[in-house]
C-alpha cells in the first residue's frame, strides 16, 4: 500500500493537481506565515536556521514560522519546539501558497509558482569556489543535461526576490551565475554569527557533552563535498571516504578524535564500527556550526565550509586527491584555488598525518597568506548578519 501511494505521489496527474491548488490559493490574500526550509527539508541548520531564531528572539515580527521537513529526516527537528509541516504534503502546498515569505537555502521544487504577493528570500548555502549554475560549462548530474539544468537554474532563480551574499566576491559571481538581477543582500552569512558570538570554552565544552566527545581530546573535522559524475540516482550521490582510517588511528588517535560530516546530498552509510572510540559519523548532525565550533582543525577539500571555518582562524588542510579530475572536468574553479587556498593541498592519508603533527608541535601561524584570505572573503562576519538581512527583507 505504501509503494502504491509513492506511486500515486509521483504521478504526472497529481503533480499537475498540486499545481493547480498552488495556483489557485496563491491568489488569496496573503497570511502572515513564514516558510522555512534548509538543504531541502533534511535539517535544521544554516542561515534559515540563524535568520528564524533571529527573528523569534529579537524582533516583535507578528509572524507565524514553520519549517518544511523532509519526514524522512524528521529526527534532525527533535527538541527545538518548532511548528512543523510534512515537505510536499497537502498542507504544506496550502500554508507554501498563502505564505507571505519563503526562506530557504536551496532550490525549491521547480513546478512551484510564486505569487507577486509572496517574497521568496533565497539565503544560498556558501561562498562560490566551484562554479555554479550557467557558469558550469558540462553538467555531469543524473537525471539533467547543460541545457536543461541551466534553464532551469534560471527561472528557478528568477522567482527570488532577495538573495543573501557573504561578500562583494560572491555577490558579482551570484548576479551572473544565477542571472539575478533583484534585490541583494551583501551582509555576510547569518550562519556564522553563531560561530562569532559563541566562541568559548564554556560553549564548546557543552556541545562536546551533550553529544558525548570526550573533553580531552583534539578534534579533527573531514567535512568534503560531493562528486557531479558519483551518484547512485538523482539526488543521492556516492563518496568514498580515500582515507586510510587505521593509519589515522594508529598514529592520532592518541591524541585526537575525527569527526565525518559528509554532504547532504551523499547518501552513504559508512561501517566506521571497527573505528568505535575514535571515528564518529556526524554527517546527520543538525547544524555544522557546531562541529565547527568545536573542531580544533578542518580537513575538507573543494566544499565551501573552509570560508566559514575561516572565521575561527584555525588550521585547514586541503585533502585534493583528485584535484586534476575535479578542477579540469568536473566544475572548474573561480580562482586560483593552489594558489590562493588557506591551507596547504594534500593528496595521502600520510601528508594529512605529517601536516597535523607539525601543527601539534609549532603553535598555529596566522600567516600573512590566511590575513589576506581572511580579509577578501570574511570582513562582513562580525555577529550581526541576521539582523541586516532581517532588517532588510522584513523591515523589523
């Protein structure tokens, strides 16, 4: 019965019925009702997280706020009080069209319609080192080929109203990339007020607790990203790990604890039983601020969280084992990415070993390379990037 009514959701005729009930409620006064939505319902995370709690703690906004879930994923909105709706459900089509406001950080379903009365803020996910959008020269995806996808990029981009930029970087890439031509909002990432207005021994000695890290251990963060042409069907994308977790072990683990946190669009279930003690799977964890937070260096390769992790001004390693393949075939880079990285580029488990222990044993330089980094893609993160966006999409 349950395959039956997947079935039945996927249809043609349905979709075309929801559509149709989109169309016709969304010509009825809006409410006054917010939409939220993060990494496509699978978490309660990132700057829909920190724009939501900005406005619950800090405005008088008169507002109802919901978060669109992914029931699959439900697990990741336990405990935080929210109001929640099934994503796709009926109700959720119905709350979606009379919605005064659509905040999200990913790209909606692209037969949804947008009412002239709805704003749609798009807070994005990061700052741009691989190219996005019509910048991509040949799609590698499942399910899509360059032309599709680029015109469908398009017009899903040309129902926001606002889109949040990090900083004048991203901003001139976005406007082009996206073809945007709205209203942009250059105030840094709401997510990284967290990092900036919670970094403390007390705060990071709670988040350790409550997840049950021991507190006198190192912490090392692998957070990479996902490969275009490794997938097992759309939306679901291979990773192999290329790491050799008992040479880690063996030679850190005395001293430091690895945390994973895959993307969210990788769907794999890594066996890290053998490794219990010293590899923990973070990769549902809520929100990565936290590991951020918490983490006293990050190893990731081309993912855009090394920009947020910037703002702690601590380690970076670069593991870039198929820099070549990545950089000629799969995406391209913005920028100089060997040259200009804040961090030095590895391709072993053995170089990722050496540079850790030549950190434990020479205290952290925060060399010019990094100040420079710092200084072109984080000099708007200063704590306060919730309240500009808020202040000036929902004029609070």
């Amino acid at each position: 019965m349950k395959f039956l009514v997947k079935i039945i959701k996927k249809s043609n005729v349905v979709g075309l019925c929801y559509k149709i009930l989109f169309l016709t409620l969304g010509k009825l006064p809006k409410k006054n009702i917010i939409i939220f939505e993060s990494f496509l319902g699978k978490q309660f995370s990132d700057n829909p997280r920190a724009i939501y709690e900005y406005i619950q703690h800090n405005t008088n906004l008169n507002y109802r706020m919901y978060w669109s879930v992914d029931r699959r994923f439900s697990n990741n909105f336990y405990g935080h009080n929210l109001k929640q709706i099934n994503r796709l459900s009926v109700k959720w089509v119905y709350l979606m069209a009379r919605a005064k406001y659509w905040v999200t950080n990913s790209r909606l379903p692209l037969w949804i319609p947008k009412s002239n009365q709805t704003i749609y803020l798009q807070t994005w996910h990061g700052t741009p080192l691989k190219k996005l959008g019509v910048d991509i020269e040949d799609i590698k995806m499942p399910g899509t080929n360059t032309h599709n996808y680029k015109k469908n990029f398009l017009y899903e981009a040309s129902k926001w109203d606002y889109l949040v930029s990090p900083n004048a970087y991203s901003t001139e890439i976005f406007k082009r990339a996206f073809g945007f031509n709205k209203t942009m909002v250059e105030s840094g990432y709401p997510r990284n007020d967290f990092l900036i207005n919670n970094n403390n021994k007390e705060t990071i000695d709670l988040i350790k607790r409550k997840n049950n890290l021991p507190l006198d251990k190192k912490i090392i963060l692998y957070a990479p990203t996902w490969r275009d042409n490794q997938f097992h069907s759309v939306g679901r994308y291979k990773f192999d790990l290329q790491m050799d977790l008992d040479k880690f072990r063996s030679e850190l683990g005395d001293n430091y604890i690895l945390l994973l946190r895959l993307h969210y669009l990788v769907a794999e279930n890594l066996d890290l039983s053998k490794f219990e003690g010293f590899v923990y799977d973070f990769s549902q964890h809520e929100d990565i601020r936290e590991l951020y937070l918490i983490s006293d260096l990050l190893i990731t390769d081309y993912s855009s969280v090394f920009f947020d992790y910037a703002n702690l001004k601590r380690p970076m390693l670069f593991y870039v084992y198929d820099i070549e393949d990545y950089r000629d075939n799969l995406r391209g880079f913005y920028f100089e990415f060997e040259r200009e990285a804040p961090g030095p580029l590895l391709k072993t488990t053995q170089g990722l070993i050496e540079q850790i222990k030549s950190i434990d044993s020479n205290e952290y330089s925060y060399t010019n390379g990094v100040k420079s980094f710092y200084n072109k893609f984080c000099y708007l993160e200063d704590g306060s990037a919730s309240k500009r966006v808020v202040e000036k999409v929902f004029n609070a």
